[in-house]
C-alpha cells in the first residue's frame, strides 16, 4: 500500500496518515505535552507526561524497530500509533498515543486499521498491548474493530491480542465506519448553512452572477455572501471584498475566478475555515494544468475541505432550495439524485428530470461517484441515484458500495466508452474476449446496477423507478385503444423477456365496447371512452396473475388525451402494481407519478429493467466460500520466483503452470513434460496409450497443427513430435504427453487481471470454437458456487451439459468448482495477467483440465479494502 495517505473522520475532516519522519521528534513531544493527566495515565498507566516524553524519545530513536505512524491535522502530528516486534516474530505490540483535542472523531481507531494492515503484511499474526480496565473507551474502540479480540483481566489490568485475519466482519465495520465519515464530510458540502460565491460579478452574463441569481431566486434559507473586491453590492444584497470580511461562518465557497487565481482563493478559504469547494472554473487537469489541480487538491485537504470539480456546473440540494450551479433554469423538485461527469449531459438530465440533487463532478479532483453513493444511501429525498460517469476512480470500491445502496435504492448507470479498444495484444482467448468495457459489466451486473446505454435510457428507466412499485414479476397486462400499437407492445414484450399473459375478464363483460377484445393484450378499440379505459385498468390491476400494466393509448381517439390521463390517474390511485403508460406521442408524467413514454419499446425497456432489479433483489447476497485446502503461500512463492527470474514476466511452462493450478484445487489431467522426440516417446510409455502430444511454445496450438490425439505407441509418438517439429519450427520450444481424457463437453474457464478493474472470470464453450462461437459469461470474483452455476446456466451451449437429446448429464458441480477455484486464484494473485483452461473437459465423472497456459506480469497491489483512505 502507499506509504501516506488522506482519511476522513468520523466528523467529515480529513487527517493525513504516513510513517513517522525524522522531524517528527520535536512535534511528538508537542503532542505529550497536550496530553492531559488524566489521558496520559489511561495510555501510559504511570508517569503521566514524563512516561509520555519517554515513549516519544523511545518511538524517535535512530534504529527503533518496527513501525511508526503518525496522522496529521492541518499538517500538525495530532496522533501516533506503532507496532513493535516481541520474541515471538508472530506477536508484535501495539500502542496509541491520540491528542485530546480531536478524541472521539475516529482518529485511533483509523491508525489501528492501517497499523493491522501493514503488520499482517509484514508476517505479525496478533498485535498484543495493555489496557486499564477503567479505560472503557479504548475498549469500545477494541470490541467493535472488526477483528477477534482476546481479553485477560488482571485486577486493573487488561491485557489484549487482536488476531489479524481480515474477514467479512472487519470489512463490514470498515464500510461502516467509512460510509459515516463520507456522509458527514458531504453533508458539509451538499447541505450547507451559508454559502460564500466568490468571483460574483454585477455582468448578468458571468458565471459568478448567475450562481449567486440562483441561489436568491431558488430561496436558499441560510445567508448568502458575494465576494467581490470590485462592489459593495451584488444582485442587491451586500458584497464583501475578501473571505475575511465575511461577517459569519462559510460552509460552502463556490468559486467562480479566472484558473490563475483559484489557488489563491483555496488558500483563503483554508484560512476562513470553510468546510466545501465547489469549483466551476476550467483550465485545470482537463486542459493539461494537472500540477495546478494537485495543488488545489492538497490545499483542500491539508485543510480539511472537500473539493467538488474542478471545471463543473455546481451543485443542486431542492430538499434545501439550494441552486449553486449557474444552469439557466430551476430545477424541479423530485426523488432522482444526478451525478453528472459531463456538464452537458448533466444539463440535458435536469431539464427532464425532477431531482432531490445534483452535482457535476468535473474533473472529480476529490469528490468522485464513490462518495456521492455513500451520501446518497442515507438521503431520504432520493429514490434513484442516476450516474453519468466517464471513469472510475476506484472500480472494486464502486462496486462494493453500490452493491450495497443497490439493496435499498435503485443505481442507474450510463458510463461512456463502451466502444473502447482496450488492450491491443490480447494473447489468450479469455484477453481477447474480456476487454474493458465486458469488465464494467461484469462489476456493475455483481453489484445490481442498472447499467444503461443511453441518457434517454436513463431517463426512461428513471421516471419508472422513482415513481412506482416494483413488480413482483414478469407479467405484464396490455391494455389500451388501439391494435397496432399494443401489438407492438406485445413484441416487445417478448423481446424483454416479459411474460404477456393470456387473460380472462369476465368483470368487464358489458363495461367495454362490444368489439374490444378481452385477452391480453385487452384492445378497447378507438371507441373506447375515458370511462371504459379506466374501469378496464381497475379490474387487470385486480387480476393475481398480472404483475404490471401497460396502458396503450393513442389521442385523439375516445374522450380526447386530457380526459385519458385524468381516467388513468383515478384508476392508478391506489394501485400497488406498477402501471405504466405509452401515450403516443408524448413524454412525461401524469399526476408526477405515472410514466409516460412517446412509443412502447421505451415503456417495455423500462418495464424489464425495473423487473430485472426486482429479481436482484430477491437473490440473497452472494458470498463465496472459504476454502481451506487453497496454498496460497505455495502460490505467491511460485510467482514471485517466476517474477525475479523474469522481472517483466512471461508465459509460464506447462510444469510450473500445473504446480500453480494444483495449489488453488484445479483438477489437471496427468502430463509429462518433454523437449525431444524420444522423451515424448518415454512419457507415452509411462502414461499408457492411448495420449496426446501438444507442442508448447505457441500461444494457440491447434491452429499450427501443435495437437495430435489418439496416438497408441511410444513409436507413433516419437513419429508426431518430429513431424509438429518439423512444421512448426523455432516456435516449438518442447511439447508435452497428456493421458487422454474421455470424451465429454469442451468448456474454456478463464481469468484475465487489469490493473484498474481487477480480476475477471470467463466460462464459455472451449476448444477451437471458443472464439468462433463467442459463447461466454464473465463475473467478478470471489465466485461462490451458486454464482458458478448461474455463469454455466447462462452459456448457450449449457444443454450440452445437463443432458441434450437424451445425451449424459456432465459434472456441472465439477465445473462449477473449477470457475470457483479459478476465482479465488486471480482474486489473490493479481500477477496473474491472462489464464485459459482450454479446454476443460465436462464428463459425467468430472471436470478435468486438459491445457492450461498462465502469463505472470508485475502488478501494482490494489488499495487493501481494509483501510479507508481518500484516493
């Protein structure tokens, strides 16, 4: 992990967390000496500040042992923690030393997290210490870390050990604790009490006067403060020359200065103690100014602000009237929180869409999508949460959060991109197929995100979510005016995967026009009134066998649009299904609460998706299982040798490839490895006829004529590897003899690690139709067992394995075992660049992999999820 790093604390400030420098000594000392006495005996027991001045002269000694870290406000040491080895190279001692001024804000509690992390990396298994038993405090902090705790009583005494094996509880109390820091950092930001617009100018035209024109005229209740050196008044409230005349505390500063000058006002606004930038000006990281971006950043957080921008729009909070954007209109007042990274995008969403709130990232210099999901969760005006985003900062962590908001509010997604090219030399079948974009999916479909490929996608599935139920199935009634049009809903329907069940309504006989037709869809014909389209929508709602209506309704048949809408409307009053409607023609709502869509595959689109994140949610959270016969230290030993002899990595051979599959419980069919025509010979001898002869070397053998089956003899043997020699050449470096495994199903499992998304795993058809077919399925690991299945149920080609036409049932739990055992191998391995199990053979006996190839490349280790830290 990085050697420093920012953290939020429990209050919304930002600490900065690094190893201890050798000019600490003097501030340490500052800091024993703010110790109070009664703080001074909980941590030192005796002594009080004296044994409090020994521990910093002992932690600053030129060769101290173990580790030291020191966590900075404002840039002033306001805490220490260390570890320190014991006799035991398994046991180290813990200590922490926090300022009283900024006690019961997290700060112990954030080092002892890093302080855990970076023992368990350097080999400590347990971080042992002493506690007073009146110390009630520093037991809390103890019993709710998320890690086992040991606990002796010795009269006053406590002695502790903290087991560090990260777990599924630490990293629940780690998202816990995160997801308060981020709401309370935000809430500064997003809900303050008074806002400062600095560079508010009297030109009607300029960013700054709008801003400030937004926030009177939208009715922001706290005091709002024009800074300007050039006026005494602006928009006819009083201006004020700099931050320092401002007469009241400022939450929030929008600034609206030309790039030269933004330092400049990030510095006052530091010393003025504002809590939130909000910086709209451009020419910073977007225009080639990342050095002056950096700086704003730093300055941001050295003095505890959170940055939204820079190069934005603004921000919009409608539950507190706050209109600090310097958009032409006023926004309407909804439940869809926006994050835009693209002002033009987020422009066009909040002409069409009614938000709880808004924020244009920009160049998401600090505040990114991660931080607005955590704010969002908690926000009782949000229903939905829409993002437009262009890239991720941290994927795993988008992924781990939103899968957790998604449980509770619906994420929509539209992300740019889709089209990339990713990496160009691709080697393997699983690189070839798993480019970036099928990464994104695979992360986002884990975590229940709605993923969208359009804006008007987005806004679509967003009006339906934010106002109706969801529906408890895939059934869907069709009920409206006219014939053409409802059939065309039908189709699409089916195209969906939704259900358009057959109906019988006798509750309508006589209600309706003579000539409607009462199946499904249920077509009124153009004669039907107002009237009889409502009565109809009542008694379908009824029905037990309907999830979802769908009200077709072209004007300006019957009693005319006006009359329609009020008829759906009553008959929607007290609906709990969800009802949608195409008005053909039109967009928008009734009443704010029913969608209208212009034509019906934007209704059904919409209809499908909320169906489809209705299943989600009824699927019970997937967690993978523990599997204790893993040797993940056998594993890194072979990479990391690999790794030295071959600092840039490489493919590994056949042999090194088998020992570093058996090490994660895959099942490898029995070879021999081989460099000449009579070795070959030897191994069939040894193995037994009938084998197979596989030329290593080439990345896809059987296109070069490097695989040759059913070979009965030591002599036939030793034939086939002259002439794969003779035809493939230089590029044959060896080949090996494999038993031959019965007949079955060819499936490829494969991995494939990028250093910005992670691990990917891919099950698919395998053989030499791998590519042709393109039948795949990609998830993220950890992969549980059940997830395994669903990717094999998902192959086009799964008949093959659970008995087509009469043929035997495969091992499809054998299979499923290996995705899993692949999973865990790339979750923990992230040198592992590319691997393909090509094919594995699915019998009803078993899974076996036949050919197996693995490229090592140096990777940079991903932000441990047991820490928070700013990015």
């Amino acid at each position: 992990m990085s050697e420093e790093c920012d953290v939020l604390l429990r209050d919304g400030g930002i600490a900065h967390v690094r190893p201890l420098a050798p000019g600490d000594r003097a501030s340490l000392h500052e800091l024993a000496d703010r110790a109070s006495e009664r703080s001074a005996y909980l941590r030192f027991f005796t002594g009080g500040r004296g044994t409090a001045h020994a521990h910093v002269d002992r932690i600053t000694r030129p060769g101290h042992e173990g580790l030291v870290l020191v966590a900075t406000v404002h840039d002033r040491p306001v805490a220490v923690a260390e570890y320190t080895p014991t006799a035991d190279p398994a046991v180290a001692e813990m200590a922490v030393l926090v300022d009283d001024a900024v006690q019961g804000v997290g700060l112990g509690t954030l080092l002892l997290e890093h302080l855990a992390v970076r023992a368990a990396a350097a080999g400590v298994r347990k971080l042992a210490g002493e506690v007073l038993a009146e110390n009630y405090a520093m037991l809390g902090v103890l019993h709710d870390f998320g890690l086992p705790l040991e606990l002796n009583y010795d009269g006053a005494l406590v002695r502790l050990r903290v087991s560090l094996a990260p777990g599924d509880r630490l990293l629940q109390s780690v998202a816990i604790r995160d997801h308060e820091a981020e709401r309370a950092s935000l809430a500064r930001v997003l809900a303050p009490g008074s806002i400062a617009v600095v560079g508010a100018g009297r030109d009607p035209s300029a960013t700054g006067h709008k801003v400030l024109r937004n926030l009177i005229s939208g009715g922001f209740p706290g005091p709002v403060y024009p800074v300007n050196p050039k006026a005494t008044h602006i928009a006819g409230i009083q201006a004020y020359p700099d931050l320092g005349a401002v007469p009241g505390p400022v939450d929030l500063a929008v600034v609206a200065v030309p790039a030269p000058a933004v330092l400049g006002v990030a510095r006052a606004c530091a010393a003025a103690g504002v809590k939130g930038l909000v910086v709209l000006t451009a020419g910073f990281a977007e225009n080639g100014g990342r050095d002056a971006e950096r700086e704003l950043v730093a300055i941001c957080r050295s003095a505890g602000m959170r940055l939204i921008g820079p190069n934005c729009l603004g921000i919009v909070n409608t539950s507190i009237q706050m209109n600090a954007s310097f958009l032409p209109r006023a926004m309407a007042k909804g439940h869809i929180a926006v994050l835009s990274q693209s002002g033009a995008v987020g422009a066009a969403l909040l002409e069409r869409l009614p938000v709880s709130s808004f924020v244009s990232v920009g160049n998401k210099a600090d505040v990114s999508g991660n931080d607005l999901l955590e704010y969002w969760e908690d926000d009782e005006a949000t229903r939905v949460v829409a993002l437009y985003l262009e890239s991720f900062g941290n994927p795993r962590k988008f992924a781990r959060i939103a899968a957790r908001v998604g449980r509770r509010k619906p994420v929509l997604l539209v992300k740019s991109g889709r089209s990339g090219a990713g990496e160009r030399a691709v080697r393997s079948h699983t690189a070839a197929a798993a480019t970036p974009d099928v990464a994104v999916d695979a992360l986002v479909r884990a975590a229940g995100v709605i993923r969208l490929d359009t804006v008007r996608d987005m806004l679509d599935t967003a009006r339906l979510l934010a106002t109706q139920p969801l529906p408890a199935g895939r059934r869907v009634a069709i009920v409206g005016n006219s014939g053409g049009p409802e059939a065309m809903t039908a189709d699409a329907c089916e195209r969906n995967r939704l259900i358009v069940p057959e109906l019988t309504l006798p509750a309508l006989a006589g209600r309706v026009p003579a000539a409607a037709a009462l199946g499904d869809p249920v077509d009124l014909t153009a004669d039907a009134s107002a009237e009889e389209i409502g009565t109809a929508i009542e008694v379908i709602l009824a029905e037990p066998d309907v999830d979802a209506v769908l009200v077709v309704y072209t004007p300006p048949f019957g009693s005319g649009l006006e009359a329609t809408e009020k008829a759906i409307a009553e008959a929607t009053r007290t609906a709990g299904k969800p009802v949608v409607a195409c008005v053909m023609g039109h967009d928008g709502t009734i009443e704010g609460r029913i969608p209208v869509y212009a034509f019906p595959e934007q209704a059904v689109q919409a209809l499908a998706r909320a169906a489809a994140y209705a299943e989600w949610l009824r699927t019970p959270v997937d967690r993978a299982e523990p599997a204790p016969g893993d040797d993940e230290p056998a594993a890194r030993d072979i990479v990391r040798s690999e790794l030295a002899a071959r600092p840039d990595g490489g493919w590994l051979d056949p042999a090194t490839t088998e020992r570093l599959l058996r090490c994660y419980g895959v099942t490898v069919a029995e070879s021999i490895g081989v460099t000449d025509p009579e070795g070959a010979a030897e191994a069939a001898a040894v193995l037994g006829p009938p084998v197979v002869l596989k030329a290593t070397g080439p990345v896809h053998k059987s296109d070069v004529g490097g695989v040759r089956t059913g070979l009965t003899s030591p002599e036939a043997v030793r034939r086939a590897y002259r002439e794969m020699k003779a035809a493939i050449g230089s590029a044959m470096t060896g080949a090996i003899v494999q038993r031959m495994v019965p007949q079955g199903v060819e499936i490829i499992v494969g991995g494939v690690n990028y250093p910005a998304f992670g691990p990917l795993v891919m099950a698919g058809m395998g053989g030499v139709t791998a590519d042709l077919l393109a039948d795949r399925a990609f998830r993220v690991p950890p992969i549980s067992t059940d997830t395994a299945a669903e990717m094999i149920a998902d192959l086009h080609c799964s008949p093959l394995l659970y008995g087509y036409r009469g043929g035997p049932k495969a091992d499809t739990a054998a299979l499923a075992a290996q995705i899993t055992h692949i999973g865990r191998l790339l979750d923990a391995l992230p040198e592992v660049a590319e691997l393909d199990l090509n094919p594995v053979i699915v019998t009803p006996e078993g899974a076996v992999t036949v050919d197996a190839r693995v490229r090592l490349a140096p990777a940079t280790p991903s932000p441990s999820p047991y820490t928070r830290r700013l990015r």
